[in-house]
C-alpha cells in the first residue's frame, strides 16, 4: 500500500522524516503533491504493508501529522 502523509509545518514533516528512517517502513520526504491542499509544502511517501501498521506506527511514535492519504493509481484518498 502507498501512502502520503501531510504535517502542519515543516518543522513536523522533518521530525517525522527521522523517526521513519529508523523504521522498518520504506518512506521519503517529498514536496506534497498538487492534489492535495496542505499547510506544509513537505509530506512523506512510502509503502506499508497495511494501513494498520502505519497507523500504529504514527501513534507509537506521537507524530504530529495532519492527514494520512492511500494513493490509489493517479489519486489520493484520505484514509
């Protein structure tokens, strides 16, 4: 499953950035996509295995994001 995340600041997206490195998601920081409206010009994009273990893994550990979006072909669904 590929995900987008968004933040509230860059500041956030940074913060989150690091915790994902050392996890075993595979993720990225990236300009947030046009499709998506956003406070924070970065978000985060990568692949889980399900949106449970990505929502576990923002709770454990305490993110401050915004919006959590599945992309779905040339979309992106807020989950």
């Amino acid at each position: 499953m590929q995900f987008v995340i968004t933040f509230i600041s860059s500041h956030h997206a940074m913060q989150a950035n690091k915790k994902f490195v050392k996890s075993k998601i595979k993720s990225e920081i990236i300009p947030t996509p046009r499709q998506i409206s956003s406070e924070c010009g970065f978000s985060i994009q990568g692949e889980a295995d399900n949106l449970q273990e990505l929502t576990n893994f923002c709770q454990d550990s305490k993110l401050s994001y915004e919006v959590i979006y599945i992309k779905k072909e040339d979309r992106y669904e807020k989950s």
